[in-house]
C-alpha cells in the first residue's frame, strides 16, 4: 500500500512541476551563437524565439518568457540619439507554449518525461 501511494505522490509531483512553464533564455545571440540557460515563465507568458536583423545584416536571436499580448510580432528596437532615433535591431518574436519549446525541433516535453521516468524508478527503489 506504502508503495502505491509513493508512486502516485511521485507522478503527481510531476504534474505540479510540470504547470510552470520551462523556457530556454538567451538574452541577446549573434548569428547562430546564443549562451542559454532555462527560466521558469510568470502566469501569462509563453516561451518565445526572437529573429532579427541589426545594421541591415547581422543576425540577432533572443529566447525567453514573453506575455502572451506581445506573442507574434516584429517590433524595433531604436536607440535615441540627440536629433533623432535610430533603429538598432528590428525582432520578430514566435510564442510557443510547451516546456523547452524555443529550443531546436523535438526537444519539447523531454524534461517532463525524464522527469516522470526517474520519479517512478526511484519509488520503486525505495519501496
């Protein structure tokens, strides 16, 4: 009986984990390289991967949690000068809504399985 209840607590712990949402962070890449780290998303906010173009012709990338409003929009970035501003970088932000979603295709929902797998072995172990 200890056993069973071991496992469900287990798998139920899983589920609670699995509400807030997992997302890759980078704060601002250039080209294909992107330092990245995972951040825990507020209520509201999706996963987002960020194109765009700085001075006409370098790639820039930004990953993280984004409110769900600003989800699917290309928005510039300008830098004020002292006549005029002058736009840095133009961003194109896709939302996603799984754990880990802004990260490269099929790497969605991996951690939560492994998460659920390991939570299961180790009740059996230590029942």
């Amino acid at each position: 009986m200890n056993r069973v209840i071991l496992q469900l607590f287990a798998v139920g712990f899983c589920f609670a984990i699995g509400q807030a949402l997992r997302c890759y962070e980078c704060k601002l890449g250039v080209f294909d390289f992107c330092l990245t780290t995972t951040t825990t998303c507020e209520s509201g906010e999706q996963c987002f991967s960020g194109v765009g173009t700085a001075a006409g012709f370098v790639d820039v990338k930004k990953k993280g949690c984004l409110p769900v409003a600003e989800c699917n929009q290309t928005k510039e970035v300008n830098f004020p000068s002292s006549n005029a501003s002058a736009t840095v970088y133009s961003m194109t932000k896709t939302c996603c809504n799984t754990d880990l979603c802004n990260a490269a295709p099929g790497t969605s929902g991996l951690s939560l399985a492994l998460a659920t797998v390991t939570a299961l072995f180790v009740a059996n172990v230590l029942v």
